[in-house]
C-alpha cells in the first residue's frame, strides 16, 4: 500500500510543478489555490509512505515520479522539445525508478 500512496504522492507532485506554470507568479487566484493544495497532499502523502520505505528510495521515487511526469507535460502542454537524448535521459529515470523498487522490500 505504501508504494501505492508513495506513486499517488509523486502524482500530486507533478499537479503541484505543472501548477507553477499556471499560476503566473502566484498571481491568479485558483490555480494558486490548487498549486497549493497539490504540494500539501504531496508532502502529506510521502509522510505516509515514509512510515513504511526506506526515506532515500521514497524520496527518489517520489521526486522521479514528478520529475517524469513534469517533463511529459511540460513537451505535451507547453511545447518544450522532445529530443531523443531527453526522452533517453527520462527513460533512464524510469529505469532507476523501476530498479529501486525491484530491491526495495
């Protein structure tokens, strides 16, 4: 269950990164708002996963997930390039990712 909440928190994290962007400098009300509640639910989340992983697997898988995810949106939301060393250098996250979850009880 703690890899599930671990998978979700990382999830919010990418919310919370994508919401940045929207938030114009904090200046637009909602999006704010959200941005907000997305980094709460996040750090909240990893806490619970915490009480059962290993904090640097957590933390890594955590921030791999966001780092992922954020990277996908940021090509297919806001047009930044999809190079083939970037999609490769993600793609390594992802192995790194899965690996640390395969020696992870």
């Amino acid at each position: 269950m703690a890899w599930i909440i671990l998978i979700i928190a990382g999830l919010f994290e990418v919310g919370w990164a994508v919401g940045l962007k929207f938030t114009e400098g904090f200046t637009r009300l909602v999006p704010t708002g959200l941005t907000l509640l997305s980094m709460i639910v996040s750090l909240g989340l990893l806490g619970i996963a915490l009480r059962t992983l290993p904090l640097g697997t957590a933390y890594a898988i955590w921030t791999g997930v966001g780092t992922v995810g954020t990277a996908i949106l940021g090509v297919v939301l806001f047009g930044e390039p999809a190079q083939a060393m970037r999609i490769v250098c993600i793609g390594l996250i992802v192995a790194g990712i899965v690996g640390l979850k395969l020696v992870t009880p």
